[in-house]
C-alpha cells in the first residue's frame, strides 16, 4: 500500500519543527474540546432523556465512548506521528480516496463549520457585556443569493470574522504563539469552570432541587418525544432518546482529535501524543460531568429543561448571583471560546497541508512559511470559515435568519462520527496489514475497548438514521460528493509529475 497519493511528495511534517511538548499537546486536547457546548447543551439533552440520572448516564456515555476512540487513536498517533493526523491514518489504514473525504468533509465543515460557530458564540457572549455586538444590528443588510440564503454582515458577524482574522494571524506567525495563547486560555477556562462548579456545590446548594433531582432520579417527566409515541418512559424509547443525545454531548466534547494534525510539531510523539490525548480527555470528560453534578444540585429539573436560549450555566449562576451571574457566565464563556477557536485554528492547517503533500489540495497549501507553519493553509481555512459566518438562511413563511454553519454542522454530525469508527476500525485493520510496523504504544484493552467505541457508535449512528435521517443523510450525502473531487486533484497531481 502507497503511504502517499503523490509518490514524489516528501515525508509529511519533515520540514516542521516539534516545538510541542506533552503540557502543550494536552492543553490542545483539552482547550479544542471546551467550548461554548458545556454550558448549553444540557437543556436539550434534559428535554431528551427525561430525567437527571439519564442525562449524568448520557454524559458518562460520552466520556467512555471519547476515551475509548482517543486510547485507539493514541496508538495510530505513535505509530505514525507526522502532520495530518485523522487523515493520515484514514489513508494508510483504508485508502487515498477515504483519506481525502475526510479531509475534504473536514475544510468544508467540520473543522471550518465549528470555528464559525464558536467565533459567533462568542459574538452573542460578548453582547452580554457589550450590546452594540448584536446579530440584528447591521453593518450591511441581507442581501438575498436566493429565497432561502443572504449574505449579510451585523455587528455580532464582524466581532466574529474579525476573531478568527486575528487568531489566523498569530497563529501563521509561529507555533510559539499559537502555544503560548492556547496554554493560557486553556489553563484559564480549566479554572473558571472548575470555580464554577465549586460554587454550585458550595454557596448554590438548592436543598429543594437537590431532593427533587437526586429523590427522583430515573423518574421521567418534562421530556419532549423524540418520535412520535416514542417516550423515554419506554426501555426503547430510552435507548434512542440516549442515542440522540449524544449528539449534543459528543458535539461538546468533540475536536480532541485535533491534536493528532499537528503530530508533526510535537516533541517525542510516540510518548507525547497518546499521553495528551488520555489526559486531556479524561480531564474534560471528568469536568463536564461535574459540571452537570453542579447543574442538578442548583437548579430545578424544570429550569434546567426550559433555561432561556439553552443556556443553563447561566441561569445557575444568576440563581447564585441575581445581580451579575450573568455577566460573569458571559466572561467565562468568552475566555472558553477564544480558546477553543485558537486550538482549531492551530491544528486545521495541519490537515489541509499533509492532504497538498499527497497533491490532494490546492498545491500552495504544501509550502511552510518562515516560522515553519502551513500559512496558506492557514489563511484558506480562515477564509472559508468567515464566509461560513457571513452566509446566512432565510425562512421565507418566518422572515427569520439563521447561520448556513449551523445546518451544515448538524447534517455531518453523522458523518464525522462515522469517520471516527473508520480510523478506531483502523487499528485492527493496520496490525493485520503491518503487523512487523514498530508500536511505541499499543492501544489500551485491545481488542475490547475499541470494539466497545465501536459497537457504541455504530449504534448511535443507527439511531440517527432511523429517527434523525433529515440532518443524517444529507451529511452522508455531502461526503460523497468529495469523490469527483478527489479524482479531479488526483489527476492534477499525476499530470504535475516528471515524465
């Protein structure tokens, strides 16, 4: 098997400097997974499974399932640490072409898609504070591409393309920079959510919720029916209104495998890379379990199913602090989202350049700059990704606007879960095919624990098929459509090289 599309193109990540050590790779881990989710999705998970003890189980889901993908990967990673991470071991486990639509699904979405909704998350926080950053107060009007899309730039638009514009701009001036903020916006959301929960349990302590939460644990109530005559009152009913959670809690602690693009800047990868990713997910999955812990032990379960926008850490800490809890949750949502999106921005480059290495996309995406980065690569995710925040849809019947991000990332919630199982399968896959391939670290319970990954996912994915297939097929749909795509690079790549 070909390690590489381009046979005449260098080791990916020879050129790139390892300037990264186990506490960076780790506060990567950590700060690409923390966003804005933790303190939202609860509400609608809470809607979902009906009771407090089925939503603590769908978080604890979530952590056994994310460990158990990011100790699969951890082996892939010491195997073959160079940059490009996930698409890298796609292609070598299974092939170029998968490998690529990954990749592709990942510039057009995945990657892109998130560091627009974090960078707008983080607009809508900061009109808390500021109220001029406003989605509805605009600089230039919706102007109409059709009945259904605009393009249009509010004050709450530009505080987000100017973000990911700066935070571009630091990172294509050097890792040393990128690491420097990550660390210190990482190790500062860490602390402010760990005093948030603190404070719950020690000053916000709501005896009346406590026994309402905790005396009715597994008791349903409030719940909205995932299916019609489908309730999670029902051990069917349960099991899918489980699956369809997930996809609020994987979201939330999705991009842990961010740190496997930058593989090739990171110092001792076989030691490094597997010991990032189990102690960075292991410290986010143990917080926003505790987190929810705080959530139950302040509030009413009705105030968390119906909290305002979803936004249950807030309403937490106005019940602790009537006057400015709101204002607080605002600053500390700001510091998590700043550094999230400074963590995709670093590592997404990575990708695209190990893909133009391979002459799989577009070729100026190979070169690094003089502060030994993907520049380019930089500066065209940063683009695509300020077009994703300008690009809105229009509901004719409600003449509301909404985000074309939002719609894209939900149809390929599926679809990078599904590459997830692809690259866990990978494991068993490449110690069949190589089996003599040098190991530094051999992945932890194997067979068993990536099985359990993925027999976990395959089954969610088949919950989403069967009861979510609006968002799901669609997501599958635009995967596919990388395929033309692929052969379009791949026969540039082959008429580009020496006769």
């Amino acid at each position: 098997m070909s390690s590489t599309a381009n046979p005449q193109a260098a080791p990916v990540g020879e050129e790139a400097k390892r300037t990264l050590g186990c506490f960076d790779a780790t506060m990567l881990v950590a700060g690409s997974m923390i966003g804005s989710g933790i303190f939202i999705v609860s509400a609608e998970m809470a809607r979902q499974v009906g009771s407090p003890g089925w939503l603590l189980a769908a978080w604890l889901i979530t952590g056994l399932l994310t460990m158990a993908a990011a100790l699969s990967y951890a082996e892939l990673a010491a195997m073959m640490p160079r940059a490009g991470g996930q698409y890298v071991y796609l292609r070598e486990a299974w092939s170029p072409l998968l490998g690529f639509l990954y990749g592709w699904t990942l510039f057009l979405v995945i990657q892109t898609g998130l560091i627009a909704a974090v960078a707008v998350a983080f607009a809508r926080f900061l009109e808390i504070l500021w109220p001029w950053a406003a989605d509805h107060r605009y600089l230039i009007p919706p102007i109409h591409l059709s009945s259904r899309y605009a393009v249009s730039l509010s004050t709450g638009q530009a505080v987000a393309v100017l973000l990911i514009a700066l935070l571009t701009w630091t990172n294509i001036g050097g890792l040393k920079y990128g690491k420097l903020i990550q660390n210190l916006f990482t190790s500062a959301k860490l602390g402010a959510l760990l005093i948030v929960i603190v404070l719950g349990v020690l000053i916000g302590w709501n005896v009346d919720a406590v026994r309402d939460n905790f005396g009715n644990l597994w008791e349903p109530r409030g719940y909205t029916p995932t299916a019609p005559g489908l309730s999670p009152e029902t051990l069917f009913g349960l099991m899918v209104a489980l699956g369809v959670a997930q996809v609020g809690s994987l979201f939330s602690s999705d991009a842990w495998n961010n740190v496997t693009f930058t593989a090739g800047s990171v110092r001792d990868p076989q030691r490094n890379l597997p010991r990032a990713l189990a102690a960075g997910t292991l410290l986010v999955i143990g917080i926003y379990l505790c987190a929810n812990l705080a959530y139950l032990v302040v509030l009413p379960w009705e105030q968390i199913q119906t909290a305002p926008n979803d936004r249950v850490a807030a309403v937490m800490l106005d019940a602790m602090f009537p006057s400015f809890g709101a204002a607080v949750m605002a600053v500390a949502i700001l510091i998590s989202t700043f550094g999230c999106i400074n963590a995709l921005v670093m590592s997404g480059g990575w990708a695209y350049y190990a893909m133009a290495r391979d002459g799989l996309f577009f070729r100026r995406a190979e070169a690094l700059n003089r502060a030994q980065v993907p520049g380019v690569a930089l500066a065209m995710q940063g683009v695509w990704a300020s077009a994703l925040v300008l690009i809105r849809t229009h509901d004719p019947a409600t003449q509301a606007y909404g985000n074309l991000y939002n719609n894209l990332l939900d149809y390929t919630v599926s679809a990078a879960l599904l590459f997830y199982v692809l690259t866990v399968a990978g494991v068993f896959r490449l110690r069949w095919l190589r089996p003599d391939v040098p190991r530094p670290y051999r992945a932890f319970g194997y067979p068993i624990v990536p099985a359990f990954y993925i027999c976990g996912a395959v089954a969610i994915l088949g919950t989403l098929l069967a009861y979510r297939p609006a968002t799901t097929l669609p997501g599958f749909l635009m995967v596919l459509l990388g395929a033309p795509v692929y052969f379009v690079f791949r026969r540039k790549s082959t008429q580009a090289l020496p006769a």
